[in-house]
C-alpha cells in the first residue's frame, strides 16, 4: 500500500466562483473533496503547504489523507487550475476512491545502474523512448514509479514493458503490443578530433579541386595560343 501523504484544509461553508474568489483573497487555495457517490466537501488549503506538494514529483499519482475538521479524506488529486499570468493554483480537484476504484494513471521510470551498462561505458546514448508509462490499477497499488535496471545491457540491446515486474493488479493501458521504454543507441555527434578531421580533409579536397580547375584552365589558354599562331601562319 502506498505512501499517503498528510494535508491539512478548512472548510469552505459556499460553493461558486463568488466563493472561490473570496478565499483566494482571504490568502487561500480553494479545493473540493468529491466522488465515491458522497456529498462533496468544498474546502481550502494552505497555498504554501499546496506548493510544497506539487513540487513533490507524482502529484497525481500520491494518495493524499486531507483533514477537514477533524475528518480524514483519502484521496487523489484528479486536476489543479493555475493562474495563466503568475502559475499560481487557482483551484484544486480532490478524488475519493474504494477497493473496486480503477484509475489510469502516469507513473514514471526510474533507470538505475548506468555504469554498469557495457553499453553505455563504451559511448552509447541511452535513448529513453518513455519518461512514464500510462497503468491502469487501483489507487493503492500505484507504484512509486517503474525500474530500470540498465545492468549488463549492450549497444542496442532494448527494454519493453514486459521486462519490468508490475505489481499484482497494475498493468499498462495499452495491451495490444510489447512497447518500448528505452534503447541503448550508437553515438550519433561527432567528436571534436572527428569533426577537426573531417574539416581538414574537405578543405584538401576542396583545394585538389582548385589545382585540377586550373590546370585545366592552362591548358585551354595553351590551346587557344596555338590556334592564334596557326591562323597567323
């Protein structure tokens, strides 16, 4: 069962935009609690403590416990408004969930053990083809995040999804192939000593191509003048 994080809020006695505005000005974040065929519980939040939660990485995927007066709400964060000018939190969704609640869910992919990876000690990019992997499961079994382990992978050796152990309940949204979630590339930029070889070896091509042009030109001038001499003759 994952983690969840504590939040404390206040209870708001209106709903409406009139309402939210005036907890905005009195320095607060509104939020509703709703879901679970449960009245929903309109409610406000510190804005420092919010901030502190969504710098968190996974916001969307932690299970929260929001104290209102006294009341523990086990939910999830579902949406959050920002202010378009200053990104500030305007407003925030809260979720409550059951055993039979299924969500779709982002949740990242951690790659461990990069020096171990023969692969990418040899110069190889590790090209990572999914940042997070979409799941679908209940929301006490979303993981903290999926693992990688790069150990023992060479140059362009692959991982899928069926590579990585999910946990019992939790499988990805799509199902209909065996997707990638990262590969070990060949290196693709040139060295500097490279690309100093290269500039070197167009610029004596390019001045092969002047000598030859002139040399030809020569020899044309050569022509012409004894055609000139014949003609005098």
């Amino acid at each position: 069962m994952p983690e969840a994080y504590t939040i404390a809020a206040e209870a708001r006695d209106r709903a409406g935009k009139g309402a939210a505005r005036a907890t905005r000005r009195a320095g607060r974040v509104p939020a509703v609690i709703y879901g679970n065929k449960q009245t929903p519980v309109m409610i406000s939040l510190d804005p420092v403590e919010l901030q502190q939660q969504l710098r968190k990485a996974g916001f969307f995927a932690h299970i929260f416990e929001v104290s209102v007066n006294g009341d523990a709400h086990r939910v999830l964060a579902r949406d959050v408004q920002y202010d378009p000018v200053t990104d500030r939190p305007l407003h925030v969704d809260f979720m409550r969930f059951s055993a039979q609640t299924r969500i779709n869910i982002d949740v990242g992919v951690l790659f461990i053990n990069e020096e171990a990876s023969p692969g990418l000690k040899s110069g190889g990019v590790l090209n990572i083809v999914r940042h997070e992997v979409e799941l679908v499961c209940s929301p006490e079994s979303i993981p903290e995040s999926l693992t990688v382990d790069l150990t023992g992978l060479e140059m362009g050796d692959s991982v899928h999804i069926s590579d990585i152990d999910l946990p019992e309940g939790v499988q990805p949204t799509i199902t209909d192939r065996d997707f990638t979630i990262v590969t070990i590339a060949a290196p693709t930029v040139l060295t500097v000593e490279e690309e100093a070889e290269d500039a070197a070896a167009a610029e004596g091509d390019g001045e092969a191509a002047d000598g030859d042009a002139a040399e030809g030109d020569d020899k044309k001038d050569d022509k012409a003048e004894g055609g000139e001499k014949s003609e005098s003759e």
